[in-house]
C-alpha cells in the first residue's frame, strides 16, 4: 500500500510541475504573482493525498484544477493586448484632459494680465440694395435689407471672445443669420459687420431704432450705439392669372407644328397673363408650374417677372415638353403667382385639349424579273422558277410623327434563300417615304409551287412594329421541247452522212448530247457538233456492211 501511494505522490507531483510550468509559460511574468499562491496550494494538496486512503482521487482532482489554471491562463494571455489597449487609451484621455485644463488655466492667467480692450462701433449705416424693393434707404413692409457698421478696438490690449448684440425697438423686425461670435480682436484691428434684416407685412409707418453694442468677456464692452431709420407700411397688391396662351409654334421655347394644340413631340410654351388689380406693387413676382399631367417632362418650372404696378398686366412664360409615348385625353395643369413678400398669390387650375399622335407604319414593293440592274428573267413581271428577282420595299410613315430606327426585315420558306434579312432604313418623318430597299430572291429551277410566302417586319423604336406576310405568285414552267431533222447528202455504204436536228421551245441548252445517238435506228458511229443551242449537227459513219 505504501508503495502504491508513494507512486501516486510521484504522479501528482510530476503533473503538478508539468501544468505549472504551462501555466507560468501562458501568464508570463506578469501574472507570477497570482498563480503562486495556487501552486503552492495544489502542491500542498498533492502532500496530503499521501495520507489519504485513495490518493488517486486527488491526483484526479489535482489534475482537474491544474486544467482550470491552464484555459484560465491561456484567456488572460487574449484577453493581455485588449487590456493593455484599454490603458493606454485612458491614459491618452487622461493627458488631453490635463493638457486642455492646463491651457485654460493658462489662458484665464493671460485674460488677467492682458491689457484692456476698447471696442468702438463706427458709421452704422442701413442699407437696401440687394432688396427686391425700392433700394429708396426706406425699410419696407416684407423687405430684407442689412445693417452695416465697422468694428474696431481702439485699445491697448486684446478683446478676448467678442460677441454681437443687437435689438430693435419694433416687434415687426426681426434680425436673422448672421454671426454674433466674432472672436478675439486684436489691438487696432477691425471687423466689417453686416446685419440681415427683414420686416414683417404688418409693419406700419414711422420710424424704427435699432440698438448695437459688441460684448467682451472681460467685460470691456463697446458703447452701445442707436440707429434710426424709416419705415413704410404695405400697400397691398392683388395678383390675378387671367388666361394663358398655347404656344407650340417655333418660337421662344416652343418646339412643335403651331396649329395651337399640343401634341406628342412637342416643346409646348405656356404665356400666362398677369395682372396686379390691387392698389400697391407687386414685388419679386414668381410665376410657378405647381402641377402638371404625370409623365410630361417640364422644361421651364418658373418665370421670374418682377415688379408689376397697379392695373398692369404683364406675361411669364413656362414650358414642358410631350413625349413621343405620352397618352392622355387633355393636358391638366395648375399655375401659381406670387408676391416674394407673401404679400398676395394666387392659384388657378387649366386644362388644355390634347391630340394623340403616333407614328402609323406602311410600305409598298415591286417585282423586277429582269428588268433591274440585279434581277435576272424574261421581264414580263411574273415570277417563274428559274429567274432571280428583286424586292424592292418602299417603307412609308402616315403617322403624325416621326418614326425612329427604323428596319425592315425579310425571310424566306424553307428552301429559298434571300441575299439579306435585313435592312436598315433609319428615321421616317410623318406623311414621308423612307429609304428604299431591295433583297434578292433566287428562284430554284425544280421550285413547282404557285406562291411564295415572304415574312414581312418593319420594326421602329417606342411603338410596335408592322408585320405582314407577302403572297408572291409563281407561275412555274417546264422545259418543252419539239425538234426537227434532215439528213444532209445521201446516205452510202461505207461513207459519212449529216443529220441536222433543230430543237425548238424553251429548252434552250436543255439537251445533253452523247458520244451516240440511241434513238436513231441505223447502225455505225456518231459524232455530234453545236452550231448554236438550238441547232444539232450529227455526223454518222456508216459502216461497210450493214
């Protein structure tokens, strides 16, 4: 028992030194410290399992607890850059910190021991230039103009954090982006300022004052500084659309054929009359598209106008554009005009009447059977096996408009075989005839049928294409041929004779002649000779006994 315990110690032991060794090899020497204290433990534990009645239960257990410690360790040795990171970055965090607490510090130190600033506000003006308005130095009802003045401090020191305030005594005009943090200013440097402000409608007539003062964070401050100026109440206008004129001619902005109604590729310019039947001006009127038929592409959404006086009626002009594809029943749109200040608008709904136009593909053909450059036959207009003809189609456009991209395209049974299967004709402008184009047919010689059958497809961009099947008529012909004979002399024993067979019809060359003549009923030897293809001479010898 003794020595089985002994060799279980010695196990335990040599387990003990094996996890602990890869336990100090995944912690490294940062994590020494705490894995100490757990290897002296397991090592104590091990002594004891000596005395135990069942040591190997411990080195069970032993060995369990150093697995433990060994993925414990090996997760730290992870988890060790994340962690270090972590650090690094507080610490990082840490420093800005100190450093900007520390520069503020330091700037509250040189706030304290700078020289005092002295800010002054010079020529404070109002100006109207760049309003809509009359530009008369007046503030308007509704008008925006600026405050303009110049910054300067005069002191000896520096003005720390500047800022700008202005107010004025007249609820009805309100100040508005503009930047009131102007900074640190230096001694003797100077800042143009501009003020944007605007009245309201309800302003009235009078005078309004505005006071300015520019803020140091020490608290040299500027003095503060009023200007006054006049203002003028509105005087309403009344702003009515009267009616609008179709222009789809070719002038202005209008792109179309000037019968007054607006069609499918068309440019069409709307003129819209407007007058201000109220008792003031208009101002920075605006004449808007504000809605238009789904599918209609706008060219021109809106028509600057202007000023328009009492009683005045003037024009703006708008304009959009019909596709080629556009379908409707009429033309819905609604204009908007008003006055830049709100002072007045209005909105009216049109509707125009609308004319569907379409491309409308067509064509016409010939038959050249020898009669063209290209065709081969008997020029009598009718196909017969054995010519070679040429079809000449004459695409046509009776849409009212243009037909784009267009090709014509052929085919032919089987059996019969076409020069080309297509032909490209290009854009057909309406009530116009296109290009022509041929293609070439050979008709076989054996081809015995009364007809051919030739599939027809004029194709064109945004609409759909023409089809159509061609019925040829064919008149098929056989070769029929008559002859005649004569024999030329006297036909002697031992001697030669001629026989001239003429052939008549439409043969032509149909004959193939031989090295005999098997169909003469004489004996002896027969040679042949072609004086034109319808005329045969036969040479026969005769042999001495017959």
């Amino acid at each position: 028992m003794r020595i089985k315990k002994i060799a279980w110690l010695g196990v335990a032991v040599l387990v003990s030194m094996l996890t602990g060794c890869s336990s100090n090899l995944a912690f490294l020497s940062w994590i020494d410290s705490y894995v100490a204290p757990i290897i002296l433990f397991f090592l104590l534990l091990t002594v004891f399992g000596f005395f135990v009645h069942k040591p190997e239960r411990i080195v069970l257990i032993v060995g369990i607890m150093w697995g433990i410690l060994l993925l414990f360790s090996l997760w730290l040795s992870f988890l060790k850059p994340k962690v270090e990171l972590a650090i690094i970055r507080i610490k990082a965090e840490e420093a800005e910190k100190q450093a900007a607490e520390a520069a503020r510090l330091a700037r509250i130190e040189e706030e304290k021991r700078a020289l005092p600033a002295e800010l002054v506000i010079l020529n404070p003006q109002f100006q109207d230039y760049n309003s809509f308005c009359y530009h008369d130095k007046i503030l308007n009802a509704g008008e925006e103009a600026t405050i303009e003045y110049t910054l300067k401090n005069v002191g000896k020191g520096i003005g720390f954090e500047v800022s700008l305030d202005i107010n004025a005594d007249n609820p009805n005009i309100n100040t508005f982006n503009f930047n009131k943090n102007l900074g640190d200013i230096q001694p003797g440097d100077t800042k143009k300022i501009t003020i944007p402000i605007k009245s309201g409608l309800n302003l009235r007539n009078g005078e309004s004052a505005f006071l300015m003062q520019a803020k140091e964070k020490r608290g040299y401050h500027s003095q503060r500084v009023k200007l006054t100026l006049q203002t003028a109440a509105l005087i309403p206008p009344k702003l009515e659309i009267q009616s609008v004129e179709i222009n789809d001619g070719k002038v202005g902005l209008a792109r179309g054929n000037g019968n007054g109604v607006p069609e499918n590729n068309e440019t069409v310019e709307l003129i819209a009359y407007i007058r201000n039947s109220g008792t003031g001006d208009a101002l920075g009127v605006n004449l808007d598209l504000a809605s238009i038929n789904p599918g209609l592409t706008v060219i021109q959404p809106k028509a600057d106008i202007g000023v328009i006086h009492p009683g005045q009626t003037v024009k703006g002009k708008l304009a959009f554009a019909i596709p080629r594809t556009f379908k409707a029943d009429e033309l819905q749109y609604k204009l908007k005009v008003a006055d830049v200040r709100g002072a007045d608008s209005q909105s009216r709904q049109f509707a125009a009447n609308f004319r569907n136009l379409s491309p409308a593909l067509a064509y016409t053909h010939h038959i050249y059977d020898g009669n063209s450059a290209n065709s081969k036959g008997n020029k009598n207009g009718i196909i017969e096996n054995g010519e070679t003809i040429e079809i000449e189609i004459i695409p046509k456009n009776t849409g009212g408009i243009e037909a784009n991209s267009v090709e014509v395209n052929l085919s032919a049974p089987q059996g019969l075989v076409l020069n080309q299967t297509s032909a490209v004709v290009g854009v057909i402008p309406p009530q116009a005839q296109g290009e022509k184009k041929s293609f070439l047919l050979p008709v076989p010689r054996t081809y015995q049928q009364d007809k051919i059958n030739l599939n027809l497809s004029i194709s064109q961009t945004d609409f759909p294409p023409l089809n159509n099947t061609m019925a040829l008529k064919v008149k098929p012909v056989r070769p029929q041929l008559t002859y005649t004979q004569r024999v030329i002399g006297n036909i002697q024993q031992g001697q030669s004779a001629e026989l001239e067979v003429s052939t008549t019809g439409r043969a032509g060359g149909l004959i193939s002649p031989k090295g005999q003549c098997y169909w003469l009923p004489l004996r002896g030897y027969l040679s042949t000779s072609i004086i034109n293809p319808s005329l045969w001479l036969f040479v026969w010898s005769m042999p001495h006994s017959i």
